[in-house]
C-alpha cells in the first residue's frame, strides 16, 4: 500500500465530517468494478486500478467502452470531493480510445485536477494497461455543489 493513501483516508473522513452527508464515498459502483486506491496527491491527483473482468468484455473480447469511461469516472468523483472539498457532479467526460485492453490485464487511471474554480472543476485522466501502454485518455468539467444542495436543493453555488 503506498504511504499517500493513509492521506486519502484522512481526507475522506475529514471530507464525510464537512459535508455532513450519507452519501457513500466512494460510491457502490466503485466497489462493483472492483477498484483499488494505488497512489493520491491531496487535492491533485489519484490513480486507481481496476481489473478488467470478463463481465466488462465486449464481443470483441476487450473492454468495453462504456467500462473504461466508467472507470475514469469512478476515479474523477472521488478526486472532485476531495479537491473541491464538497459534492460535485458531472457536467461532461469525453474518453478517448487508443487501444483494447482484455480480460486479465489491470486497467491503472490516473485523474488529474487541471484547475478549479469556485464553481466548476476541470480534470483529465489517463488510463494504462498493465505493460503502461496507454489504453484511452478523458477529461471531464464538474459543477461544485453546495453543502445544501447536497441535502436536495438544486440551487447553484455562486
């Protein structure tokens, strides 16, 4: 276990204390991939393998897209909360596909805060096979929300 994930637990249970929510962090859909926390820079990056399952094969025998674009997305959330301090949610995550990755291999995504603001968040990732070939890049903006909306009110942050 890399010595950074003691930070990211610290962080997270520092975060679940701030936004006073019961919303799971990370989500279930985490869990369902299977995922590991590898390595986190407070508020700057995160990296997260996920093993590619033959559940998540397409007919072509690899990944599917879907799966892939899943897996940066359950790595931008997490890195939002925590570099945003609060609840975000997706605006977009566009994926760019380089190549297959098959069932066996380990799918490694690291996401990167590129900047924040008070209102949005803009983030790309990288994912590598397990011989660090680039399998698909990704970017996504996410909103900042409130620590009310986060309770169900829908009103912006300012």
């Amino acid at each position: 276990m890399h010595k950074s994930l003691d930070q990211l637990e610290k962080e997270f249970s520092d975060l679940a204390s701030l936004i006073k929510t019961n919303l799971p962090i990370p989500p279930p859909c985490f869990a369902t991939m299977k995922a590991e926390f590898i390595e986190y820079e407070s508020r700057k990056s995160l990296t997260v393998a996920f093993p590619v399952l033959p559940e998540h094969l397409n007919p072509g025998g690899t990944m599917q897209g879907g799966f892939i674009t899943a897996a940066f997305d359950n790595v931008f959330g997490p890195l939002s909360y925590l570099a945003a301090r609060g609840v975000c949610t997706s605006i977009d995550i566009h994926t760019q596909f380089v190549r297959g990755i098959e069932a066996g291999d380990t799918l490694t995504v690291t996401a990167t805060v590129v900047s924040r603001g008070t209102g949005t968040t803009y983030m790309t990732g990288e994912a590598l096979n397990s011989a660090r070939k680039l399998v698909a890049t990704a970017s996504t903006n996410l909103l900042i929300v409130s620590k009310k909306e986060a309770s169900g009110d829908l009103t912006r942050t300012r």
